[in-house]
C-alpha cells in the first residue's frame, strides 16, 4: 500500500461455451486453480521469438478460459483480470472481433464510475485503427488510435475521468523498452532460473509485457500527446469538498491530549518535536527489522552506500507526484527521461534504490497527516522495516513468520503500555502475496506445495494479528483498504480484510470525493477518505503529494484522534459509530465520505456538562 504512484508507473499500464455443469464457487481468490508453464532458457527469447510465445500463449489461454467456465468468482477485479489475459491474446493473436467483444464484456463488469466510462478505449482504437491503416506503423494508423482516443474522451465528464487520465499519461511518459526488457530479465528470470517454469500468477506478466512492446510502446508519443491535448484543453481544478469539512482544533483549549501510534516505517520526529512521545527523554519508538529481529532508531535506515543518494531519490518522488498531478516540474521531466532510456541492467538498482526512498519516507508521510490540525495529538512510533527489493529478502519461512507473530503483539503491548488511544497503520499483505515470493525464493516444487506453505505462514500472521489488535480492546485501530482494486476480503488482505469491533479500514476517493482508481473495497470498508495527492512532510522536513489508501487511513486516524481529544471517554465503537454515522453515503451507494466538522460537533455534545 505503500507509495501508490510509484507503483502504478514502475509496472504497465468471450470465454468459450461451459459445460453444463454448475460451476464452483469461489469466495477466496487463494481458491482458484493453480497452473505451471514450463520455459526453457531464456524469458526475453520466449517473449521475441514468435513460435516459443504462440505454445505458451496457447497453454496461458487454455487453462484461463477454462478457468473462467468452471468457477464462479466472488470478485469482478479478479475476474477482469483474466479477461483481461485473454483480451491481450485476443489482440496479440490479431483476433479483433473476441478481443472487442472482450472489451464489452470487461466492462459491463467495471463498478467504478470512470471504469465504466473508460474500460476498453484503447483496445476499441487499436483494432479500429488497424482495421483503416491495415498495419500497426503509419502515419494514418497513428492518427487514427488519437482521433478514436480524442472522440470517445470528448463527451465524457472530466470531472470523473480527470484523475485515470493523468494517471494514464504518466504511465505513457515513462514507458522505456528497457524498462519492460529489465523487468523480464530481473523479475521473471531468476524465477525460471531456480524453478525452470512459471505460475499462473506471474505468466500473464510475459503477456502484459508482450502486449507493450507491440502495442502500447509504438504509441507512446500518441497517446502522450492525445491525453496532454486533452488535459490542456480541460485545465479546471476539481472541486474539493474537504475544506468545507475540515476542522482545526484550536490550542491553549480543555482538550484531552491523544496518543497517536504510527506502526510504519518510521517517523522523522524531529519534525513533531512538540508531539511526539518521549520515554526517559527519547522518542517513544519500537522497531523490527526485515528479518523480523529487534531493531533501534526512529526512522528505517538507509543503506550506507546509498546515503549520498537521498536528495536525488526525494527529487525523483517529486517527479512522480508531479507526473500524477500533471504537472511540468524539472524534476517530473527529469523522472520521464530517466526511466523512458533506462536500460535493462539498470532496472534491477534503480526500482529497489526507488522503492527503498518510497518505504523509507512513508511513515513520516503519514504522520504528518494524522496530526494535522491537532496540537493535542501525540505520536508513538512502531517501525516496521519493510523490504525494498526486487526479489524477497528475507525469503518466507515458518520461522520468519513465527518471530513476526511474536511481533505484533509486541508492537500492541508497547502502543498499551503508552496509553495509544488509536493506531494507523497504512500497509497490508495477502495469501497470494506469500505465494508469489515462494515461487520468486524457488521454494515449493509444485503450486500445491506453494499454496500449502503460504496458507500456513500467512494464518501464523493472520491469527496473531487478530489475537494482538483483540487483546487492546481500548484502542482504535485504523487501516488502508490497499490499493489494488479490489475487495480486501476476497484477497484475504491483513489487517484490512480482519473483521473485530476496534478495527476499520478506509478506502480512498480524491479531492471531490471521486473514488480512487486503485482503491479496495469490500464489507470491511465502511468509511471514504481523501487520498489522491495529498500533501505532507517527508524526513527533512520536505513536502510531498502522495496518493494511495495509506493516505486516506490516516485521514480517518486524524479524526478519531479529534474526537477523543473532545471526548476522551469514548470507546472505540463509539468512535467508529460517530464517524460513520455523520458520514455522507454517495448517491451511488459506493462510498461513506467521512465529514469531520459533524463528527466532531457530534462527539463535542457527548462531552459531560
């Protein structure tokens, strides 16, 4: 859930006739079927060579259409997904009329309101362009995929869309080859390296980026220039509903200072030297490593090789919160010429020295946000050190994630002992997830044995969680909803997906109360908050735009923190209560947009004579 944009910009942008039998269904996405793809030698020769890619197209295209008519799946995100395999293959194959009606049946599944409008508009100008030019090269093959863009854009309310197509264009501004051909080498590779095959959860990755070297790459400066004419044309600022709802307490006031625990990567709490809290005259800190061992500092570390790049990685996190928000900063152009020429050998240093800078200024991100307007808030730190490389380091074991159980107990006993009132936390994990880095680590020879281990660590992890945040009855504890659009309870996401009286998860709509592209969703989700580009400081002291779920969590952890500092008495149901029930629901019926000038007058009036 961590650094949303950077996410989105370092990856890429009709099922056959069923038998007559019921189809299963599938409450858990871990439930779906598991398939292998042997490769021999090289992925890159496999994604080049037209004989290699056509058997394991095939193969790919066999078991998700067979995939889709025996299971009947309890999430339209991950169905979309694999329609969305087989709509590449469909255009990789040349087969346009499946891959439209693809496109049509993607749709209908979309929820979202600039989804709906926008799903399948790229694929609609392709085929209709190939369809004029008869080639994928021309001029005219070109000018058409912009004029398609251009007349299905022209009609649609840029209130709505605005958001996707910044993003979109981003995503375009920094597509290099070597960047896909990197990805290949770095993430796919050592995978075959180790195992000699792929699962089904990563084979669509040589498809996706299939597609973009014979598509999407092509039109690069098309479609950059078809979306930058478009939001050239539509320079208005969204409306923002938060400034009319927001709410300052005011100091020097009979309000009850609030303990804040902020269990992320770090807090640079130099930059809350007011509100932070101190034990025997330090920063109340509790850390772990990656290796899930005791740690010290306030802050994840930065390697010691990696120190005198700091204010290029913060410039660089710049540029892409300038690229979201479409606007031609230098350091913006700066991140879209690096990453557009970056070559393949280059990919594997520059995404961890990214994700690092990415983990490493989260927590103080999210700090700043929880505190905003309240000098009676608090801040006790729980470090987490989260990984930042391309390939799991540390590996998952039992071990692993035994000593990680042991953990977040720990973590919750020390928020206890310093009398936390309420917890963000804006990070997450699946079952999935554990499978993915066993097959990355070559541990597991079949999918069933992956599968079985990553049960296994991932309910280690789930149940202490559980037990831990039940043990802490008084406290309010606070999650993103994550940010991979999808329901958090299907992909089984801890913490968001964990059903207890003391915990909420929050997803995220912008400025106007549009729902987030990215955002998850799910009957865990009860409450909306902003968290497209939102400004707050970073270690140093700087300011920075971010967007993502983990922006929205501590909006509500800020509110929370307001009403007990109005109404200390109140229990964490009772806090959850008042925000939901003063919340606005969208006509929709999609979102619970949190207001707190209501919520705060409703706790003000719980408050004893």
């Amino acid at each position: 859930m961590r650094t949303r944009l950077l996410a989105v910009l370092l990856t890429l942008a009709i099922v056959g006739p069923a038998h007559a039998q019921t189809k299963q269904r599938i409450e858990r996405v871990a439930d779906l079927p598991r398939f292998t793809y042997k490769i021999d030698g090289q992925v890159e020769d496999l994604l080049r060579n037209d004989a290699k890619f056509g058997a394991f197209a095939a193969a790919v295209r066999r078991d998700t259409e067979s995939t889709l008519a025996n299971y009947d799946i309890g999430d339209k995100e991950t169905e979309r997904q694999l329609l969305t395999t087989l709509l590449l293959l469909d255009l990789l194959d040349s087969r346009y009329d499946a891959a439209l009606a693809r496109a049509d049946t993607i749709r209908a599944l979309q929820e979202k309101p600039a989804a709906k409008l926008l799903s399948g508009m790229t694929t609609r100008a392709i085929v209709t362009a190939e369809r004029k030019a008869g080639n994928l090269t021309s001029p005219v093959y070109r000018s058409e995929v912009a004029r398609s863009i251009t007349d299905t854009l022209k009609p649609l309310p840029y209130e709505v869309i605005a958001n996707d197509i910044k993003e979109t264009k981003a995503g375009a501004e920094t597509l290099g080859e070597g960047r896909l051909i990197g990805s290949v080498r770095e993430r796919l590779q050592p995978i075959v390296d180790k195992s000699g095959s792929l699962s089904s959860d990563l084979a669509p990755r040589v498809i996706e980026i299939r597609y973009a070297l014979t598509y999407v790459l092509p039109l690069k400066q098309t479609l950059v220039d078809t979306y930058s004419a478009y939001l050239d044309a539509h320079r208005v600022a969204k409306a923002d509903i938060w400034a009319p709802r927001a709410v300052a307490l005011p100091a020097g006031r009979r309000y009850t200072p609030v303990r804040i625990g902020v269990w992320d990567s770090g807090v640079d709490t130099r930059l809350f030297p007011d509100r932070t809290v101190k034990d025997a005259g330090k920063p109340a800190v509790i850390a772990f490593d990656r290796f899930a061992n005791p740690a010290t500092g306030e802050l994840m570390p930065i390697p010691a090789d990696l120190r005198d790049r700091v204010p290029r990685m913060k410039s660089r996190l710049k540029g892409f919160s300038d690229l979201q928000s479409n606007i031609d900063s230098p350091e913006a152009s700066e991140v879209k010429q690096f990453l557009s020429t970056l070559q393949p050998d280059a990919y594997k240093t520059t995404v961890e020295e990214l994700s690092l800078a990415g983990n490493w200024m989260h927590g103080t991100h999210v700090a700043g946000i929880a505190v905003a307007g309240n000098p009676y808030a608090r801040v006790v730190v729980g470090r987490i050190e989260f990984d930042w490389h391309l390939l799991p380091d540390p590996c998952p074991s039992k071990e692993l994630a035994e000593r990680d159980a042991r953990n977040m107990q720990s973590y919750v006993n020390f928020f206890k002992k310093n009398r936390v009132r309420v917890v963000n936390m804006s990070w997450g994990g699946t079952v999935k997830g554990f499978e993915e880095a066993l097959e990355q680590c070559g541990i597991g020879k079949t999918p069933d044995e992956r599968k079985a281990l990553a049960r296994e660590y991932f309910e280690i992890q789930k149940n202490a969680l559980t037990k831990a945040f039940a043990s802490a009855p008084e406290i309010l504890f606070v999650t993103a909803a994550g940010n991979s659009n999808d329901d958090a309870s299907f992909v089984e996401d801890i913490p968001a997906g964990i059903v207890l009286p003391n915990l909420v998860a929050v997803g995220a709509v912008d400025n106007a109360g549009d729902e987030a592209s990215f955002t998850s969703y799910g009957p865990t989700v009860v409450v909306h908050a902003n968290g497209y580009q939102v400004e707050s400081v970073i270690p140093g002291g700087d300011k920075l735009a971010e967007s993502g779920t983990s922006m929205a969590s501590p909006q509500v952890v800020n509110l929370a923190a307001k009403i007990l500092a109005a109404s200390p008495k109140l229990k964490p149901t009772e806090v959850i209560e008042i925000i939901r029930s003063t919340a606005d629901k969208t006509a929709d019926g999609r979102r619970t947009l949190i207001n707190p000038k209501k919520a705060l007058a409703a706790a003000e009036a719980k408050k004893p004579a």
